[in-house]
C-alpha cells in the first residue's frame, strides 16, 4: 500500500486529485476560512438555489463557491502565479470543490448516524478559544456577536457551523486512527529514504548533435537510394503527418451559458453576430463582448482548427467556412460561439516520392548525430576511467580561469551534478528516467567511473558517484517515530479516501449542473 501512495503523489495535478483529503487535515475555523468566509462568497459568484443536494440535505450555493476559493487559491499558491480562468475550469476545480463539499455532508452524515455529538461544553471551549472572538486575549462577547454576524448571519448559525465542523473531524480522526503501519514497513520505509546516491554527469543531448549534423544533397540521395525500405516504413509510420487534413484560422466570440440561461446567451451571441453584419470588424465585437478571457484580448483570436482537435459542433462549423466568412450561431460545450474564418488552409496528401528526400534527411540526420554522440561519450567514459574527472573534461565557461565550455549545436556540454536522490526515484534530477543509470549508481561505491554509457530522454550519459550514503543501523531509533507518523498520515489520507467513496456509492446524489457549467467560479483579480 505504501508503494502505491508514493506512486500516486506525484506531480502537482496528483496533488489537485488529493486536494479534498488535504482539506480533511487542514480546514480550521479561523476568519475566513471555508466554513467562515465573509458572506459573499467568491468574487463573479452565482446564487442558482442549491449546488447539491446529498441524501435529501441541501448544501448550499456559498458553501460551493467557499470550497472553490479555497481549491483556487492552493492550486495558485502552488504554481506560484496566475493562469487563465479557462484553464482553472479544465482542471476541473469547479468539480473538485463540488466533490468536496458532497464529501463533507456524507461524513457528517455518517457521523450524526454513528451517535457522534458535540456537547455544549466543547462548543463553547471552542469558541472561547478563537482569537477572532477575543479582546486583549480574552473572550469577548460583543465581538463574538458582531463577528458571527458578519460571517454567518446570526450566532446561532455560527455555533451550528461549529459544531458540524468538529463533527466532520471527529468522524475522519475515527476512521485514520484504524490505520496501523507495522514495524517492517517503518524500516523498509527509513531503509528507502536512508539509502541515497549523487552523481556527477556530462548529457550529450540528441537535439544538439543532431543540429550539428548537416549532411548534403547528394548524401541525402545516396542515403535514400541505399534506405529505401527504410525510408518507406518511417513515411507509413508517420501517415498523418503527409496527410494534412483541411484547418482553418480563425476568431470567435463566446458567450457561456450561465445561471442566466441558454436564452441569455444566444440572445448574446445574435447581437454580436448582428454588430458583425452591419460592418463592425469582427475582432474588436469579440475584444468587447467575448467571454473567453484567453482570447478576447486578441480579438478573439484561437489559432487553428483541425478536425478531433476542438469540440465537435464547433470544428464542423469553423472548417465549413470559406477565408473570411462569419458563422452562423454555433453550440458547443463551453457555450454559443460566433465564428470567423482568418486563413483556409486546405487538406494536402504527400506522397511518399515527394516525401521522400525529406524523409531521407531526417532519417541520415539522426543516424549521424547518434554516432557523433556515441563517440563523444565513448572517449568521455575512457578519459574518466583513466583518471580525468568530468568537469576537468567537460568545463563550464569561466573566463577567470580562461576556460571555454564545449559546445555542440550551439548547447555547452558541461558537467553537472545530480543532487541526491534514493534507490526507488522513477525519475533522476536533470536526467529523468533511466533506471539502468539509477541502478548502476547504487551497486557502486563512492568516486566510481560508472561502466557504460547510458540512454537517457534527453541523450547519452557518462556518469561518476560522487555521493554514497548507506543507512546507518545506528539511526533507525532516532528516525523510526517521524518515519512512522508520516507513514500512518500518508496511510491514513488513502483509507479515508476509500472509506469517503463507499459513503459517496450508497449516498443519493443531486449535482446542480450550474456549477459544473462553470458558474460559481472566481475571478483572478
């Protein structure tokens, strides 16, 4: 089990996926957190009656968009700056925040049918305890009136608030605690992380050589001459390319179908289309009225479209106009567009004689960078057998010490250190995966030439250990209590993920579509 949560952690979109079981562990009722936020939801909010109805209880719309401005800024926070508001929607944050607020009425739900209370004299240990409610550290009962107030409407609501809240956690801490992790699996765990390795490494990167390589004409021909076969298997392998269907470039106006109705935005949509028919020019209607924020600052510009590339409804729509001409109305996931045709560019079969001479020096392009690099890294791993370490080989440019960086294709080809990594890493800092590299490393001791050349993404790579640590059984005492606790947290996120989903199997569930349209959702100021 714990490999497969290693396994699953990866990434930043992973840590999206996990989000909601972060806000099990997290969520607090400080000022202006979810379940305390300042009443009017998220900025751009929509109020469409309910955002879901679990088991015959509504939860409703605020508590959504609260969700929403929690997920939208960790993801931010996370990335560390802005992204288009379109993109935030196709990452599906709008459903995340949906998930999260169903889980959270299915666990108190759960917990509320479990027996589970909290009493009066907790509650008000609670609430006494909250700074926000305090004045010169001590509770102060004004501030608490006008506070719960503000940010619940009434301080009755405010304590109802809580007293879910300490519900939904008291439930999850039953269900983490049946976790346990044993003895063996906290030292294979200590083992893992204990056991590490760093290397030092020269890439000779198939992209630089292969810039580098620039076979002639007659070359070209004598090597399709010779490759014929070869040639043929790479044109049929690669049919798509030689056989471009029609696209067409072209600028769209959109209105989103919101909590306003389909009506509001078709009716939307026919006025742009009418500006557009009485002669205004098509970017700056879509510049003013246009609600994809990717776009309307180009005038509503989107690049090419290609059939399979873009919905459905409205690839057919934009590839069945001619240059210049505008669409009618068209419907597609994200609303009514409006179209208009920049530049056709016609379907275009290649055959594999005009193909070929192309194909050919592609094909003569890598096979001569592959051995120029292969020889590169052979001599490398030679001079570093007999005692040169890397960067005396390979030096970075440093005109202090009049030293020049080899260059190949324009790219230096210098030195470079790893950092640490352990025995498990599916990928290698700077390297990423090569899990023949990986094993090498830990079969050898500290300052070892390592004893071939090895494929990478990237290119090949001649490599030396320049980091060795073993686990030192003398450690495992200090280390086994941290390793446990984040072995039973890491444990217990999954099993209340698993538990979370069979109260989500047998729960009645009523997801306002509103919201998973796009409404409800925050705007980046």
């Amino acid at each position: 089990m714990l490999d497969r949560l290693r396994a699953n952690k990866r990434g930043i979109f992973t840590w999206i996926i996990v989000g909601g079981i972060v806000f099990i562990f997290a969520v607090n009722f400080g000022p202006g957190s979810l379940s305390r936020g300042n009443g009017s939801g998220c900025s751009g909010g929509v109020q469409a009656g309910y955002a879901a109805r679990v088991n015959g209880e509504t939860i409703p719309p605020l508590e959504f968009e609260r969700a929403y401005q929690q997920y939208f800024n960790l993801f931010q926070s996370q990335v560390g700056g802005r992204l288009p508001q379109e993109l935030l929607q196709q990452l599906g944050l709008g459903q995340r925040a949906l998930d999260f607020v169903v889980d959270r009425e299915l666990v108190i739900q759960e917990a509320r049918e479990r027996g589970l209370r909290v009493t009066d004299e907790e509650l008000v240990s609670a609430v006494h305890a909250d700074p926000a409610f305090q004045v010169n550290g001590v509770f102060d009962p004004e501030t608490f009136k006008e506070a719960t107030r503000r940010v619940a409407g009434s301080s009755g609501r405010y304590e109802a608030q809580v007293r879910e809240e300490h519900l939904y956690r008291r439930m999850l801490s039953a269900v983490e605690q049946t976790v346990k992790v044993s003895d063996a699996e906290v030292r294979a765990e200590w083992l893992r992380e204990a056991d590490r390795a760093a290397l030092a490494f020269v890439l000779f990167p198939r992209a630089a050589f292969e810039a580098d390589a620039k076979p002639s004409d007659a070359d070209v021909k004598a090597f399709a001459d010779a490759n014929a076969d070869t040639v043929k298997k790479a044109y049929e392998a690669n049919a798509a390319r030689f056989d471009q269907k029609k696209k067409v470039r072209v600028r769209h106006v959109l209105a989103r179908v919101g909590p306003q109705g389909e009506d509001a935005a078709r009716k939307k949509i026919d006025e742009a289309a009418a500006r557009v028919k009485k002669g205004e020019d098509f970017a700056a209607v879509a510049g003013a009225v246009s609600e994809d924020e990717n776009t309307k600052a180009r005038g509503g510009e989107l690049g090419f479209v290609t059939e399979g590339l873009f919905d459905e409804a409205f690839a057919q729509a934009a590839l069945a106009l001619e240059r210049g001409q505008v669409s009618a109305p068209v419907r597609s996931a994200s609303g009514w567009h409006l179209v208009k045709a920049e530049e056709v560019v016609p379907a275009k079969k290649t055959s594999l004689d005009e193909a070929r001479p192309a194909l050919a020096r592609e094909l003569l392009v890598k096979e001569r960078a592959s051995q120029a690099a292969r020889a590169r890294a052979e001599a490398a791993l030679a001079a570093a057998k007999g005692g040169k370490t890397l960067a005396e080989l390979f030096p970075a440019e440093d005109a202090a010490k009049k030293t020049k960086a080899l260059t190949v294709g324009g790219r230096p080809v210098v030195a470079q250190e790893t950092g640490t990594f352990t025995a498990d890493s599916e990928v290698l800092p700077k390297l990423g995966s090569a899990p023949a590299l990986a094993a090498d490393a830990f079969a050898a001791q500290r300052g070892a030439v390592l004893p071939k050349v090895y494929e990478t993404p990237e290119g090949l790579v001649v490599a030396t250990v320049i980091a060795r640590e073993r686990p030192d059984p003398a450690g495992f005492d200090t280390a086994s209590a941290s390793v446990r606790n984040r072995l039973r947290q890491e444990a217990g996120q999954q099993v209340v993920a698993a538990w979370m989903k069979s109260l989500r199997d047998g729960a009645r569930i009523e997801i306002n579509p509103v919201y998973l349209a796009g409404g409800g959702v925050p705007q980046q100021q």
